[in-house]
C-alpha cells in the first residue's frame, strides 16, 4: 500500500471514530415514548422474578400471559407424560416431543409421544396429540406399529381433563 493510501485509510479511521465520539449518550433511551415503553414492559427480572413476555396482561379469555400456549394446558400436558423422557419442550411454540420409553411389564414395545399445544385459550381443540409405537424384531431392531386413533385422542382427553383440574385449583385457590 503506498504512502498516500495508508495516510488516506488512517484519516478515514480517525475521522469515523472522532464521529463517533461525540454521540454517546448516557441515557440509551432517548425519546419520552421509549422512556415509557421501557417502564411499562420492565425487566425480564420484573417485580416477581423472571418472567417472559414482559409485563403484558391477559385478556380474560387468556391464562398464563408468559407463554406462547394456555398455561393450564402446558403444565397439565407436562404432567400428564411426566413418566417419559422429555428430549424438547418448546413453552412458546407449544411442542413437547418425549423419547422412546419402554414400559416395564412390556420390554419389547415403545412408545413415544408429541404433543401440540395450539391455543391460548383452554379450548378442548387446543391440544393435539401423535403417539408412535415399535415393537422389537427378532432380530433386536425396531419396526413401527400401527396406533389406534383413539389412542391420540385419549391422551388429548387426559391433558384436558388435568387442565381443568389446574385451572379449578387455582380458581378455588383465588
């Protein structure tokens, strides 16, 4: 690089970050409107701790303003395979996806479950539920079995059936 490029480069450093210095401004927040937004939403640390999602209020036909889901189903859907191992549970999206497990009195079966919570309100269509099942081959692998549609349908109707029972609780609770 010659002399006049490298003296070229250098002043166009200096000159950006002299630019740069005078902008600082202690407060980030610059606009009043902004000033009151920060206040209102809060930290993510809040007044009761960690949350998610701010300080937003549920509408009265909404539970639980901190998840993506209705609250009463999550919990109520965690409970209820609570008993399997649980490889990803996404509370925004609303998608709990077990392993394989394998019951104890049926050592050459396995089951595993995912789960779609789909609403924010407790509505009986707001949970959706695909059970897969395998049996073992002789040979020791595993080959997919048919599952009766009614199987998915049970396990939607133990999620609900445990959502109400949370959302009982905490209305007695009030």
């Amino acid at each position: 690089m010659s002399m006049p490029a490298r003296w070229a480069s250098l002043t166009l450093i200096a000159l950006t970050l002299a630019a740069c210095a005078g902008t600082r401004n202690p407060d980030p927040v610059s606009t009043q409107a902004e000033r009151e937004n920060r206040e209102r939403v809060g930290s993510i640390f809040g007044p009761d701790g960690l949350t998610f999602g701010g300080s937003r209020r549920a509408r009265p036909d909404e539970e639980g303003s901190g998840l993506g889901v209705n609250s009463f189903l999550w919990r109520a859907a965690l409970d209820t395979v609570s008993f399997m191992p649980v490889v990803s549970a996404d509370p925004f999206g609303g998608t709990i996806i077990t392993d394989w497990f394998t019951p104890g009195d049926q050592p050459n079966e396995r089951v595993k479950v995912n789960l779609y919570i789909l609403d924010r309100q407790l509505r009986s269509d707001g949970v959706r539920a695909a059970v897969f099942r395998q049996a073992r081959e002789a040979s020791g692998g595993w080959r997919d079995v048919p599952v009766a549609r009614e199987t998915n349908t049970q396990m939607e109707n133990a999620i609900l059936a445990r959502a109400r029972e949370l959302r009982i609780a905490q209305n007695a609770s009030r």
